[in-house]
C-alpha cells in the first residue's frame, strides 16, 4: 500500500472533521478498511489494463457575469482542456489521470452519490492559484475555481482549498437559509461535503468535492469513505 498523505487521525485533527456518532478508533478502522479495497482495487485495474477513458478534455458551463456562478444548463462552446494547466499530454500525466478516474469510480460504486470531483491546486496558464478539476463524474460542471478569498465568499471549494476545513452540508437549502456561502452550479443538489487533500508536510494540495440530490446522506460510514479517498488521491495527483 501506498504511504498515506497522514494518518486517519491527523486527518481528523486538519481538516476539522466532526465524526457524529462514531469514535476516532472506529472512523479509523473503516477508513484503513475501506484504503485497503480501494487500493486492490487500483492494483487490479492497473493489472487488467482496464483503465477507463482519460477525460483531458471535457465540458463545462456557461459563466455568469463576471463568471461568478455558472448558468445551468447552458454549456460552453468550447469544452475544457487539461493539456496545458498539467504541462503537456504525457505517459506519467495519462497514468495519473487514470489512477485519480479509477478512484472517481470506485467512489461512485461504493457511494451511489450523484457527482463527485477530485480537484488539485495549481498555477493556471495566467500564473492565478486555482482548484482544478482533474477527474470527476455526473453532470457538467466548472473546471476552475479562483483560490482567493475574494471567490471563497461564495465558493465552499476555495474556502476549503484556502483554509484545509471540511465544509459537510447535509441540507444546502438549510444552510443557505443561514446565510452560509454557497456555489450553486446544479440547483437539484440537496448535499454536498467538501474535504481537503493534504501531502505529508500537511500543505493543502486539494480538494474533493461529492454532491447528492437527497439530503443527510453524509453519515459517518459515508464520510469514512471520502477520507478513505481523500488519503489515498495525493499519491496520484500530477
């Protein structure tokens, strides 16, 4: 098994994480449980060159004003590219993508949740701090997020990917009625979490982003599996 960026517990303790109705041993050892599947079933993959379809490019909504928030519904003519932000179209960037696609995957099956992203900090090609979207799946969605304060008023992503704190919204209209900021790109989503992605020194390299159209999906076990993922996605990022 691969290193993990840090133990269950650090992660714990960084991200800020509240574990409603679960202990640290017990979060723990569903965590370890659920790394160990993941990890076999990445070896297995990779043995049975089943990888799936590498998405270097894929579609995206419509900004609004000032690109904001996106306009639902209306996709841009142009899909998104990942060639340049990743500097270039290479064997070890394919390999990588399709380890983080094996991932989305695994999460999807084990999950059920109706979207999910895996987004990594960088430089976009104007020198800007973003979150880019790196493998997913479910409906289009915005490929960058601004990594500033200025966007983190409204964006739980950057929020996340400024601060390292996990946001988990298990009502979004609940929340939004509180006041709480909010990106809205598919207005059916009733859930989200968002967790950061941190390396060993504990730097925030990213985000992960799993959205459902019910509410109170985010039990325990469930946020067990997003660590699960959130630990495992640093040693394949580009």
């Amino acid at each position: 098994m691969l290193r993990d960026a840090v133990s269950v517990a650090d992660y714990i303790e960084r991200a800020g994480l509240t574990l409603s109705g679960a202990t640290v041993a017990s979060f723990a050892e569903k965590v370890q449980q659920l790394q160990t599947e993941l990890q076999a079933y990445l070896a297995t993959t990779a043995a049975s060159n089943a990888a799936p379809e590498v998405q270097w490019q894929y579609k995206v909504p419509e900004l609004g004003e000032g690109g904001a928030c996106s306009l639902f519904g209306h996709l841009a003519d142009e899909p998104y590219d990942l060639t340049a932000i990743l500097g270039g179209k290479n064997a070890e960037n394919q390999r990588l993508l399709a380890q983080l696609s094996n991932i989305a995957a695994f999460y999807r099956e084990h999950s059920g949740l109706d979207w999910f992203g895996i987004y990594q900090a960088r430089a976009n090609i104007n020198a800007e701090p973003v979150l880019v979207k790196l493998a997913y799946y479910g409906a289009a969605s915005r490929a960058e997020f601004p990594l500033n304060s200025e966007f983190a008023k409204i964006s739980n992503n950057s929020t996340v990917g400024l601060s390292g704190k996990a946001k988990v919204i298990n009502d979004v209209a609940a929340y939004l009625g509180t006041g709480g900021e909010y990106y809205t790109c598919d207005p059916k989503v009733q859930a989200e979490a968002c967790l950061p992605l941190f390396d060993q020194s504990g730097k925030i390299v990213g985000i992960v982003d799993a959205e459902d159209f019910n509410k109170n999906v985010f039990t325990a076990d469930a946020l067990a599996l997003l660590v699960a993922v959130c630990l495992t996605i640093p040693a394949y990022l580009p």
